[in-house]
C-alpha cells in the first residue's frame, strides 16, 4: 500500500519547498559522510523521462582543480558582465558563487546520449536536461532538510569544465553545485533582495486553455 501523508509531513514539505534558497555565502566547516550520502541518494531518486538517468555526479576534493574551476567561473563571470551593458557595475557587485568557502563542491554532469527514445522523441536533449535538473532539485530540498545550503553555480563554459574533469565525448557540465554550512538562510531569494529582479505573480505565470497574456 503506498504511503499517504499526514497534514505535519505535508506541512513540513511545503515547507522545505518554500524555505529553499540559491545560498552563495557559506561558513566553511564540512559535511557529514551520512548526510552528503542521503542528499546524492535524494538526486539519485529523482524522476527520469524514460528512466534513462541521464545524471552523473563528480566531488571535489582537489584544492587545485577547485581553483581550476573558480578561474573558469570568475572568466566567465567577466565575459557575462561585458554583456550586460547598463547593468554591469550592478551585476560585478553580486555574489554569484560560493565556490572558495563551500564544504563541498559538485560538478553536474549530462551523460552521453544513451539512445533512450522513450519520450524524448521530439525534444531529445531537453527532456535530458529536465531530468537532471529534476535531480538537481531534489538535491537543493534534501540540503535544506539537512539545514546545509547549496548554490548552483552556471558561469562556466561547458567544454573547459568537461577537459578538467577528464568527461567522455557527448557528455555536459550543466552545473557546479556548492554545498555546505551556512550562518543564515536568505529570507528571500538574494536577487529579490538585492533587487535584480521581483517575482512574478500568479496571475502572470497561470492562465486556463491558453498561455498567460
């Protein structure tokens, strides 16, 4: 018989969703054996189009390929703010990544195409995508759960983190995940705070029978 909620786990649930933040300020320290397993089993159980599991998670525990992989982030970080014109002093005062005080840093990877058909006709690497993202959340409510608070970091060029971290033909870096101890959770999402952008309300997002106007 499978499992029915009770209101306290469906309360704690929305409340995990809800408390969940894109940290970028870590406090060092590290994370347990037992709760870095519990939170990569998490990703693991994540729903996959066609069950393909197309998700594969590489630690980082040299110092040096760390600092490898901050200098790929911080080049990029340059290159996106040459790009954001009247936003740029704004955009280089962010904290984008906590990749140098993060406990544990995880590279993302997309796995080589494996042929799976099953629902990825029409939209092949995007229903890939998907399902690693899926993973990717299920990681985030899992930290959260744990109280440690995780970032994901996209300013990299795919290529050059796949050299690094020595990944097969076909296969894409889509996310550095930084993982840790924090001294406070964001009441907000930080670039809500820092006012970047506001979120958008319901009825701007939700419309019946056509897309939202």
């Amino acid at each position: 018989m499978s499992k029915q909620f009770n209101s306290a786990e469906r309360e704690a649930i929305y409340s995990v969703i809800y408390e969940r933040r894109d940290m970028r300020h870590f406090s060092g320290g590290e994370v347990g054996s037992e709760a870095l397993d519990r939170i990569l089993r998490a990703a693991h159980a994540a729903p996959s189009v066609g069950f393909m599991q197309p998700w594969r998670f590489v630690r980082i525990t040299k110092a040096a390929l760390r600092d490898q992989l901050i200098a790929l982030v911080e080049a990029e970080k340059l290159r996106t703010s040459d790009d954001m014109d009247d936003r740029k002093a704004e955009f280089m005062r962010l904290k984008v990544e906590g990749m140098r005080d993060c406990a544990e840093l995880i590279a993302v990877v997309l796995a080589p195409d494996d042929g799976t058909l099953f629902g990825r006709r029409t939209m092949p690497e995007e229903m890939a995508l998907c399902s690693v993202s899926c993973a990717i959340e299920n990681m985030w409510l899992a930290s959260r759960t744990e109280n440690l608070g995780m970032g994901w970091v996209s300013f990299f060029e795919p290529r050059d983190v796949a050299a690094l971290l020595q990944c097969p033909d076909g296969s894409k870096p889509i996310a550095l995940l930084c993982l840790g101890p924090v001294k406070e959770f964001y009441d907000k999402p930080m670039l809500e705070t820092e006012g970047w952008r506001s979120k958008e309300n319901m009825n701007v997002i939700l419309a019946e029978n056509h897309y939202p106007s």
